[in-house]
C-alpha cells in the first residue's frame, strides 16, 4: 500500500493500515527523535505521541505526498517543544549502555575513545539553537535533502541552506579537537 | 581525495550518533495508548445529517400542523401517534382504531 492509501486506511480506523505505517515508520521516528534529545526512553514516547495525533487527525495528504513528512515534521516540533520546556542539556544515554541496531568490533579503547568524542559531539549539536539543529540533525545525520528538509520544517529551501551552514560553522569552532 | 572538512564534519557527527533499536514493547505500548482514546461521541455525526433530520422534523411539523385544515387524508399517518393529554388517540387516527380493535370496540 502506499503512504496514500495507509492513511485512507487509518481514517477509516483499519487496524492493519495503522501496523504497517507503524512497521515502516517506527523506526526511523524514534530515531530522529533520538537525534534530538539524545535518550531513547524520550524519543520513543515522542514517537508514540507522533503515532497517537496520526491515529486522531490522519493528515489529508494527495497521491504524490510522502507520509514521512508529515510524520517528521510532527516529531521535530514535538521534540523542539519537548527541548525547550526541559533544561538546553536534557538527560542523555550513555552511549556504551545503548542497545545499537549495529554494534560496533572496536577494542574497548578505542571504544573509550570514541564514546568520549561521540559525547562531546553530542553536547555541541544540543547546545545548537533549535532553528539551527533541525535542519543540521535532518540533513547531515538522516541525509534528506534540502527541498525536504524545507518541507518538513516549513521554510525555504534558502533558509535551510542559510541556517546549515551556520550549524556547520558553529560545530567546526566547537569541535575542532575532534576534527 | 582527502575528505572535505565538511565531510569529517558529518563523519564525526554519525558517530555520535548510532541507530537505535526500537524497544520491543513500543507497538504494545502503543497499542495500549490506542485503546484508551475516548470513544467518538455520538455528536460527531456529521452535521449535514442533523440538519437534513432536523429541517425534515421542522417541515413535516408545520405541514402536519397546517395540512389538517387542507387535507387531511395526507396527515392522517402523521397524526396516527398524536395522543391527548389522557393517552388516548384521535378516534379517526390509525392507533386509534388500532385501540378500537384491540379492546373489541365497534369503529
């Protein structure tokens, strides 16, 4: 079925078309979400929330609409609402204890290592300002493009172009050491 | 080639990064937040409906009401389950005769 359809489904409360969006979706919801606020345990009950308002209001979307868009844009506001009502610095998963969907074969120093340089990383793109992180998070850690990236966060192709290359800026200055 | 520095750039930052699993109750979970969303309410019948029912109760009482005097033939079913202030029907209205009937009286 595609995105169209599968929403049409939700509308009309088909329990299969909810699974499915859920089987291709959950995924990659939880995972921008754990982009933004660096702990699992809130990006999967920001994920839920994203499939709960999808459940209530399914979006009117045409044949050539992406439903990843829209469920992207509900995730990142969430998340830059969830960022704003806690402190610049929310609780973050260590890195060592995450269960990874690819663990990595590194000696434990390297591992060290890199675990300290994956946190330091981590504290620069928190400490982003929200306009800046969104567009960094969806194009250089999900690898949309920028027209989609203006798409799911509202703005300009421009301004996603604008706002990038001053996170780039402002991580190259932070990160340097690292680099 | 050498890497760009945007490219280490966006190295160190999918390092930092890695994909996460789902937790394997997410759907369950879920599942259960489904389940205690409120039922729709019974208001929630769209609209043009309510208005269809409500214009044809508002019509077909003004014509009931104005048709006894111009045809009555054409009430008679409408007027069928008009009662008097004791519960009886019109003795020319069909629960009236259906009374008559049931309780052996002559029409």
């Amino acid at each position: 079925m595609n995105d169209f359809d599968l929403v049409a489904g939700i509308s009309r409360r088909e329990p299969e078309a909810f699974h499915e969006v859920m089987e291709r979706y959950a995924g990659p919801v939880v995972n921008l979400a754990y982009r933004f606020l660096g702990n699992r345990a809130d990006a999967e009950e920001i994920s839920q929330e994203t499939f709960l308002r999808l459940y209530q209001t399914p979006p009117r979307l045409d044949p050539s609409s992406k439903l990843f868009t829209w469920l992207y844009r509900v995730a990142v506001n969430l998340c830059m609402d969830r960022l704003r009502k806690q402190s610049r610095t929310p609780p973050m998963d260590s890195l060592e204890d995450l269960p990874v969907a690819s663990p990595s074969s590194r000696s434990p120093r390297e591992t060290a290592a890199g675990t300290e340089t994956a946190a330091a990383v981590r504290r620069a793109v928190a400490s982003l300002p929200d306009d800046l992180r969104a567009p960094l998070v969806l194009s250089a850690l999900e690898d949309l493009p920028h027209a989609e990236i203006a798409n799911i966060l509202e703005i300009s192709p421009k301004a996603v172009e604008r706002r990038l290359s001053r996170a780039r800026a402002l991580l190259k200055t932070r990160l340097q050491p690292y680099l | 080639m050498a890497n760009s520095p945007q490219d280490s750039l966006d190295k160190l930052l999918k390092g930092a990064y890695p994909a996460v699993e789902v937790s394997q109750d997410f759907k369950l979970r879920l599942w259960r937040k489904l389940m205690d969303q409120p039922v729709e309410a019974l208001w929630k019948v769209p609209a043009p409906a309510v208005a269809a029912a409500l214009l044809l109760g508002i019509v077909g009482g003004i014509w009931t009401w104005q048709g006894d005097a111009k045809n009555p033939a054409l009430v008679q079913v409408a007027r069928a389950e008009r009662l008097d202030l004791f519960g009886n029907a019109p003795h020319d209205s069909l629960t009236g005769a259906v009374l008559r009937r049931m309780e052996g009286e002559n029409a």
